[in-house]
C-alpha cells in the first residue's frame, strides 16, 4: 500500500491533488526525500514530531523559529561533543594543541580512550603537523555535526512547520498525528 501511495504523492502536483482526493495528507510542501521517510516510517517521524513540540514547543504547538532554534541546539551539542576532548587536552587553554599536550592527556586515559583520542586528533589534524590549530578543530567538528545529524534528520523537524493544517504559524501535534492517521487507513 504504502509504495502505491508514495509513487501517487510524488507524481501529482498539488492541484492534481485537490482535483483528484487521495487516501493522503502529507502536505505537498515536503521534500520529496522527506516526505519519502515520513511514508516509509510514519510511526518514527511521529515519535520524533512528539519529542520537538513536548521538548522545544510550548502549549503543544511548536513554530518554525522554534524548530530552527531546536536544530541549531542538537548542532551544538554535537559540535561540544566532538571538541570536548580536545578542550580537556589544552593543558594551557590557548585553543591550540600541541603533541606533548595531547600525549599528557592520553597517558591519563584508559587504553581504548587513548587510542579514541588519537584517532580524531589525526582525523582533526588536517595539515598532518602534528598540532592541532582553531582553524583545524571548527571544520572537524562541523564535520562531527554533519555526521551525527544528516540533513534528512534536519529535514524531518522542518517538515513538522509543514503539517500547520490551519496555517496559524504553529504546529500542534494534533495536527501531525491527524494527518499521519490518513496514511493508515486500516488503523
Ligand atoms: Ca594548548
Ligand atoms: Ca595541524
């Protein structure tokens, strides 16, 4: 069932879609890569719809403003992760780690937790000097974020904005899990 419907929300533009009523409500705004992995798991995508508006929202409902200020507080909890080791090595706190920084550090950790240290110091170290430099450690950890958090991961909060039935400029979860139920009809 659920290919059919995809193939159907994918190959009709909106108007097709008013003129012809489908068994389906994603809204015609979604990206196609979106709206994809919303059909595939509409049960995941509402779970996740759940945790955005009950974590960031307020009163049930969650704005776009809100979502990009949800977005960008996941980026940096990645970018922290992946520099809070680094920081922890930077015995003089210049930003800047030296070899023999690195290595007082490693010596204090757990055989697995050096060899971890070593290994992003080398994935960080682009210029392969040894040292690693700011502008060395923004792009890596930028590099962290974008592996933890995929643009399609991105994708799904926005496309919560797109479920806003009654356009008031906020998505309430009713409205997420209203539409989501047109997707299963035998439920
Ligand atoms: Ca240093
Ligand atoms: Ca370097």
């Amino acid at each position: 069932m659920r290919p059919f419907l995809l193939s159907a929300l994918l190959a009709l533009p909106a108007t097709a879609q008013e003129a012809a009523p489908l068994p389906i409500s994603l809204p015609s705004s979604l990206p196609p890569d979106v709206a994809e992995a919303i059909l595939a798991r509409p049960d995941r995508f509402a779970d996740m719809a759940a945790d955005l508006i009950h974590g960031h929202g307020t009163g049930g409902t969650i704005s776009p403003a809100t979502i990009e200020t949800a977005i960008a507080l996941d980026r940096a909890f990645y970018r922290t992760r992946a520099l809070r080791p680094f920081h922890e090595s930077d015995l003089d706190g210049d930003g800047t780690l030296t070899p023999a920084e690195l290595a007082a550090r490693a010596a204090t950790l757990s055989p697995p937790g050096r060899a971890r240290l070593m290994r992003d110091a080398t994935a960080a170290d682009a210029d392969a000097d040894g040292t690693l430099t700011p502008a060395e450690l923004a792009p890596y950890a930028q590099a962290q974020v974008a592996r933890a958090l995929r643009p399609l991961d991105e994708g799904l909060m926005r496309a919560a904005a797109a479920f806003d039935a009654d356009a008031d400029g906020l998505t309430a979860l009713t409205e997420i899990t209203r539409a989501l139920r047109t997707l299963s009809p035998a439920d």
